[in-house]
C-alpha cells in the first residue's frame, strides 16, 4: 500500500486548493448569510473540470478515480463543505446519466452537466420513504412511448434551481425491483416545487420538495433498464457517501488550521493559549480522529476503483467514521475558540452547521451500522 499521492495528484489537489481560496473563500459567509446558491462560481468550478470529475469521457468528463476525485473536494470542502456538497451531488447525479444514459440522453445534457454549464439534482428521498428508499411511491408509467410520472420528492438539493432531474419512480411492483431510474428536465411541464427549505446549514444550496402531475417522458430517458433503478441508486450512493465522507474530512481541516492560527494568536495569562497542556492534547486528538478519517475514506474509494466485492461496506464505514469524525473536530475547534467560535465573523460556527447534516445524508449513519453489521453477520465478507 502507498499512502503517498503522486505529483500529479499533489498538482491537482493544489489547483482545488488554489480555486477555493479564489472563488469560495471570499464569499463563503455571505452566501450562508444570505442562502445564495453561487450557480456562477459553481460553473467556474466546471470549468476546470470539477463538475464531472469521473464523470464518463463520452460526455467529456474526466473519468477520474474516485480516490482522486476526493482530493478535489477535500481541498473545496475546507473552505466551504456547503457550495463543495453540491458539487459533488452533481457529480454524482452527472456520472449515473453519463453512465446509464441513452445516446439521446448523454447528447442533450452530458456536456452541458460535466462544464457545469447546467446542473443536475438526484431524486430518491421521499416524504415516506428515507431509510427505507425501497418504499418509494413515486410512479412512472409507460403509455404510448412516454412515461407519466406522479408522486413527490424531499429533501431534493438544488431543486428548483437545477436543470435536469435524475429520478428514481416505481415502473413495477413493490420493492426495490419495481423501481426504475430517468433523466428528465427540470422545467418539464407538470414539475412543481415546494418552498425552499429554511435548514440549519447547507444555505448556500436550496432544498425543496418536488411534486410530479402526469410530467410525461420520453421512452429513451429511462435510465439503463426497467427494475435497474434502484441498483443504479446504490451504485450512486457508494460513490456519493464517500464524497460526502470526503466533506466532512474537507470541513474539519479547515476547523482545525483555524485552530491552530487561533491557538497562537490568543493570549491568557500572559502567554498564547497554545502553551497549555490540555489545548495541546485536544488539538493533537483532533488531529489524529482527522487522518484517520481521511485515509478511511480514501481506502473506500480504493476499494470502489477497484471493483472490490465489499466495495460498498467499505463506503459505509468510511461514511459513518468520517461524518462523526468530521463534526466532533468541527465543533471540538469551535470549543477551542471560546466565544468567538460562536460568531459568525469567524468560520467555526459555519463549519459545525454546514458538517452537521453529513451525518444524516446519503443515508444516515445509524443505516450504515445496518450495512455493515448485515455484511459481517452474513459470515463472508473480506474486512480485514
């Protein structure tokens, strides 16, 4: 195993870098403050590339390995998690239309997703089915060559904002075989959004939900074959919880070089506040939980590059750690900071708000004990 990047992924990781201190930085507080949705800094950011990072070649995404996809955004998410998540949604939501889209399909939108000249949102959570996305209720069916679809989305990032839809509804019977997976505009007659939502973090992208009144479809937008659906979704999600993990890894470097400037900064006593024992200590555990996380996450994506069987427990695990990981070094910074870690003038605040949803996200971290307590329990799986 080489835990060391190569010269090129120091390079790419460094132009991430580079572009997030340019465009994000300045305005990151603002666009929390205001819940402003930065469409042109986020096509700025497809513009090198970073919005179909393993996106196909066939819809001129660069066909990155995830692991080094994650690099991207980590070096993103330091600055601001909330603007990065979405591109990753985006990416993930790119990836599955360039993967499992038809020629129609990858030639009406493949291009313009991966430029970040539009933007896509992925539609699985329902107001009844969560966890338990399997339930879902949403219905597609087929009549004279196109689809009609009805029924409703939650919690669906970018809605209303984005350009193309890719939606997981009912074509079959109950459970998880009977659900099919579509690319559809996002301003298709019959599409309808709810209010967007006031949250706690996550401002600078909307949420909303979705409604679906007869939106018919053509026939060659399905999304692989009828039934596939859902395994499509998952294959999503693997890749999706890691970005997610990724961002949460991204959030807390970023609490924790605060913390370290402020450490230094900050006199008590006649001395930095750097000086005391136990603010040592608890840097040092902060420091520690963070690479831990990070080289979890970046063995998952190993695993996903690499095909291997329990590529998807690995995700799993790598979601759970990273995400509570994350938001402990968060909100550990901001303990570390005192009562400025509490304004807004400083990140620390907005870190702990933007890292605390990535525990509930791409499915919650109680279901990924599931994922993997099932795995173990089933007597063959190669964790090791």
């Amino acid at each position: 195993m080489d835990f060391e990047l190569s010269e090129e992924q120091r390079a790419f990781a460094q132009t991430a870098r580079d572009f997030a201190l340019s465009e994000f930085a300045p305005h990151a507080a603002q666009w929390d403050a205001e819940a402003f949705f930065p469409k042109d800094a986020i096509a700025k950011a497809g513009g090198l590339g970073f919005c179909g990072l393993y996106s196909p070649e066939s819809i001129d995404g660069l066909a990155l390995p995830r692991l080094d996809a994650t690099l991207v955004f980590e070096e993103m998410a330091a600055v601001d998690p909330s603007t990065t998540a979405f591109i990753t949604i985006h990416n993930m939501a790119t990836w599955m239309l360039g993967t499992w889209g038809t020629e129609t399909v990858r030639n009406k939108w493949g291009t313009d997703l991966t430029s970040g000249r539009k933007l896509a949102s992925y539609c699985l959570t329902e107001p009844g089915a969560g966890s338990d996305a399997g339930s879902l209720k949403t219905r597609a069916e087929l009549k004279d060559g196109e689809y009609v679809i009805n029924g409703g989305k939650a919690f669906i990032s970018g809605a209303g904002s984005t350009d193309v839809l890719v939606l997981m509804a009912r074509t079959g019977g109950g459970g998880a075989g009977g659900i099919s997976a579509f690319a559809l505009p996002a301003d298709a007659p019959g599409v309808s959004y709810g209010k967007k939502e006031n949250k706690m973090g996550w401002n600078s992208q909307p949420t909303r939900t979705i409604n679906f009144d007869n939106v018919r479809v053509p026939a060659d937008h399905l999304l692989g074959s009828e039934g596939e659906g859902f395994r499509i979704a998952m294959k999503g999600l693997d890749g999706g919880r890691i970005n997610i993990a990724t961002c949460s890894v991204g959030a807390a470097q970023g609490a924790l070089d605060a913390a370290r400037r402020y450490l230094n900064e900050r006199q008590q006593f006649g001395k930095p506040i750097a000086s005391f024992q136990a603010l040592q200590f608890k840097l040092a555990d902060m420091a520690t939980e963070l690479v831990a996380a990070r080289q979890m996450v970046r063995l998952a994506a190993s695993k996903l590059d690499a095909g291997h069987a329990d590529a998807s427990t690995y995700c799993a695990m790598a979601k759970r750690f990273a995400t509570d990981a994350g938001f402990t070094v968060c909100n550990e910074a901001l303990q570390l900071h005192g009562g400025y870690g509490y304004l807004s003038e400083f990140p620390l605040e907005r870190l702990v708000r933007d890292a605390r949803v990535h525990q509930i996200l791409e499915g919650t971290n109680e279901i990924m004990r599931v994922i993997v307590a099932r795995k173990l329990l089933e007597g063959d799986a190669d964790i090791r």
